[in-house]
C-alpha cells in the first residue's frame, strides 16, 4: 500500500499535477471539529456500502486522525478494485503538527 507523508499530499494539493480525491473516514463529529477543505466524508462504516460515490480514474487520498482507520480503508478499497487509493500517514493529527497548526487538533 502506497502511503504519503503530510508534506507529501501538501506538495501534490499545492502542485498543478491532478488534484487527488481526499477521502475522510473519520464520524462525523470528528470532521465537525476538523478537516481537509475539499475533502468528502464517508465514514468508515459507510464505505462499503458507498464505494459507487468513489472515483477510479483519480489518486483517493484516504485519510483519518492518526492514520489507522485510513490504512484499513485503503486496504479494503484496493481489495476491490481501486488502484490509486494512499493513506496519509499519521492523519489529520500529523498534518497539523507538520503542515497546518491551524488545524485543530484533538
């Protein structure tokens, strides 16, 4: 499985290379207090059910708090199909300690 870096998604948001999809599978109160802008909220439970709203043709950035849930996620979306899936290493939790502190952390 593919994994980024913080600083790797932030470079690939901030380049002109094709914008990846940022899948968030954290619940909802989670992506209440905090989230990537631009990102889609499908909670883990949820994704099963809803890989039909997932787009093959794009990198899916699949990303959560500390990066475990995403890891799982990611796993489950390649076993059915999904080439391009990655999961942001040490989530959201990471990204603000390393790339956005204005992203709240909890």
């Amino acid at each position: 499985m593919i994994e980024w870096s913080p600083e790797t998604l932030h470079a690939r948001l901030q380049s002109a290379d094709g914008m990846p999809f940022i899948l968030d599978v954290r619940e909802p109160w989670e992506y209440r207090l905090a989230h990537l802008s631009g990102s889609m909220l499908i909670p883990m439970r949820e994704v099963t059910r809803r890989m039909e709203e997932l787009p093959k043709d794009r990198d899916i950035v699949v990303v959560c708090h500390h990066g475990i849930r995403s890891r799982i996620v990611a796993a489950h979306l390649h076993r059915h199909g999904f080439e391009r899936v990655i999961n942001l290493a040490g989530g959201l939790d990471a990204w603000s300690l390393r790339v956005d502190p204005r992203l709240p952390r909890y």
